[in-house]
C-alpha cells in the first residue's frame, strides 16, 4: 500500500512540477512580447524626437537667417 501511496504522490509531484513549468514559459513569453513590444515603442520614438529635433533646428536657423543673424557654429551644434 505504501508503494501505491509513493507512485501517487511521484505522479502529483510530477504533474505540479509540469504545470509549474507551462505556467512559467507562459510567463517568459508574456514578458518578451511585452519587452520587444515595448523596445519598438521606444525605438520609435526616439527615432520621431530625432526627427523633431532636426526640424527644430532648420525652424532656428531660417529664423535667424530671416532676422539677419548667422547661425554660430556653437548655437547650431547644441541645437
């Protein structure tokens, strides 16, 4: 009867550890799809804001450029 009662214990121990481990790949692919979705996001927007930021500076120097001023090369390269 004990070796009945082990076999039975061995085959719950055994189907706990499988559904740990189907829990926990569930979990990792959760969180890639998470993580590279949100790694795209973030690429693209930095890749907008670089956009943004070289529009800006061709705003500043037509602007100044109009106000007669020229651009120093100090100014256009912190901009």
């Amino acid at each position: 009867m004990r070796t009945l009662r082990s076999a039975s214990m061995s085959e719950a121990d055994g189907g706990a550890a499988a559904e740990l481990k189907e829990i926990m790949e569930t979990t990792m692919r959760r969180l890639q799809d998470r993580f590279k979705k949100t790694s795209e996001q973030l690429e693209s927007n930095i890749d907008q804001m670089g956009r943004r930021i070289k529009d800006l500076e061709k705003n500043v120097a037509e602007l100044m450029s109009q106000a007669g001023m020229e651009a120093s090369s100090d100014v256009s390269e912190s901009i």
